[in-house]
C-alpha cells in the first residue's frame, strides 16, 4: 500500500503502441515497479523486432519482463517478484490467467476502448468506425478469466467527431484513458471506488481481429459503408482495389452528391461533370478525394488522374 504522498506502485502490462501512449500518459502519477510485454517479433530473415513497450522500458530503465507462455507468466507473477497492490493491462495482446489476476491483491485493470459490453474483443476502435456509431468511450475493467467480462470501476462517453479514422480515434481514447486511470485507480486501491457489474441489460457486442483481407474493397457494397472502412481501415489493412488498371489504396473518400453519381455498374471508375474520380457502389457512388498507389507516395485523385485516364 501507499503512504498520501507516495505514487501508487503498479505492474504494467502492454505490448504495442497503445501501451506506449498510455506509459507516456501516466509515467509521472504511478511508480511503474516492472513492465510485462511480450516477446520480441522475428523477420523470416531472424532479425528480433521489439516491442514499442520494451523500447519504451529501456529508454526509462523500468524493468522488463517477456514471458513467452501462460506458464512463464504465471510462474512470475505468482513468485513474490513484486510488491505492487495492482496491475495494469493496455494492449497486451495475451489472455492472462486467473493465477496471475490473483497474484496482486486488487487484481489486474485494463483499459478498455468502448462503453463495455459494447464491442468487446480485440479490437474495439475500429469497430466503433466501422458501425458508423457516434459515441463512444472507455471503460476500466478490473479483468477476470473471460473476454472483457469484469466488474467496472470507471467508464467515461466521448463523441466521435464526423470524419474520425481509426488512427485520430486512438489518439483521442488513449488521452481519455490516461486520464481515467490516473483519476481512478489510486481511488479504488484505496477503497474509495467499488467495481460494478456491466449493464445487463445490454446485449454484448463483439469485435475481432482484423486480417489483410478486410482491405480488398467490395464495391457491390453501400457507399456509406465503403466510406467507414476507408476510413476505419487507414494505415492497417489499407482498402486496396484497383482503378484505371492500377493497384491503388484508397486514403480519403466521400459519397457523391447526386449531380456527380452515375447508374454505372458497381466498381466502375469515371470522371465526374466536376472533374473527380469516382467509383460506382452498391447503392450511389464515391468520390475518392485520396490514394496511394502501389509503390508510390499518397496523393490527390486528381493528380492521380493527369497519369491514368479512364477510359
């Protein structure tokens, strides 16, 4: 336990760049005892990859730990290595154990990008863009032996500003969580917040992991919902397609207005009365504003078209 003066000791759990965010958030209001990332990534050529956890933790000289199995985990946590009451998870990407849970006497608090039990899962912000949902938030969990299924000790509402992408709603959740974690968990160490029960009323949602080919675009779809992947897909897995016979990613689109649609079959790319690349939908058509070529820099449709004209 702390002393009123003392900063809460806390083991940290996280692995990708999230987890960073959220280190850099909260360095100064918590003694971060240790850090539990996992294993560093291996090219097929053998050269490691570590994480941006584990290069955050050698620049601040936390100590780090990399257990590559729930065994290694466990027998770590449940050694007596640390003396924090509590941990903290963010983007870890391993389910962790109820033996590891238990090692610390208030459990383990993960940070959670939604309004829990909406889209639970792996992956929560890109599914907030993708259902074209207006309000979000973040949820602090104190984590059990299911998926995203535990009592919570903090929840907070933020709005989703028109033309968010998946990368601009990271930034904005991950300040709102720091700040959470900051307000919240020294209170329910200290007993002054008790963990509720999720609503059950609501029905659970769920996301996945995304996988390379979400990004092949199916142009037979609405262009609402092509518009939302474009703009939940942007940087990881892209939406890829092909235009004027050459592979293209998609960065940037809008849907067309009714003077600049055309009764083309779906996947048909034309040049509007405006001079914009367009490319008939399932239901209207997009406007696409910007793209990046296989191989080439990201740039203005237009330019896009001076090099490659429709026929």
């Amino acid at each position: 336990m702390k002393t009123p003066d003392q900063k809460l000791k806390i083991v940290f759990f996280g692995t990708g760049p999230v987890s960073r965010l959220c280190l850099e958030g909260i360095v100064s209001h918590f003694d971060i005892e240790a850090i539990i990332t996992k294993p560093d990534a291996v090219s097929p050529h053998g050269k490691p990859h570590p994480t941006p956890v584990k290069d955050w933790a050698g620049e601040h000289q936390v100590p780090l730990h990399q257990p590559a199995t729930e065994a290694e985990l466990a027998a770590l946590t449940t050694a007596g290595s640390f003396e924090s009451p509590v941990g903290l998870v963010v983007d870890y990407g391993f389910l962790i154990p109820k033996s590891v849970i238990e090692a610390f006497p208030f459990g383990i608090v993960n940070s959670h990008f939604s309004r829990l039990p909406e889209w639970r899962g792996a992956d929560p912000i890109t599914f907030s863009v993708l259902s074209g949902q207006t309000v979000t938030g973040v949820s602090l969990m104190v984590i059990v032996p299911a998926l995203d299924e535990g009592d919570l000790i903090a929840t907070a509402d933020y709005k989703i500003p028109a033309g968010t992408t998946t990368q601009s709603l990271t930034l904005a959740l991950s300040e709102l969580s720091n700040r959470l974690l900051i307000e919240n968990v020294p209170a329910y160490v200290d007993g002054k917040i008790k963990p509720m029960p999720q609503n059950q009323a609501l029905t659970p949602t769920y996301s996945r992991k995304l996988t390379k080919a979400d990004g092949i675009m199916d142009w037979t779809k609405p262009a609402v919902v092509l518009e939302r992947e474009i703009r939940a897909y942007l940087g990881w897995p892209g939406s890829r397609t092909a235009i004027a016979g050459s592979d293209v990613t998609v960065t940037s689109a809008h849907i067309a207005p009714a003077e600049e649609q055309s009764q083309k079959p779906a996947g048909t790319a034309y040049k509007t009365s405006k001079g914009n690349l367009a490319v008939a939908t399932g239901t209207s058509a997009l406007i696409v504003d910007r793209l990046k070529p296989a191989g080439k820099r990201d740039m203005p449709a237009r330019d896009f078209l001076a090099g490659h004209p429709l026929v």
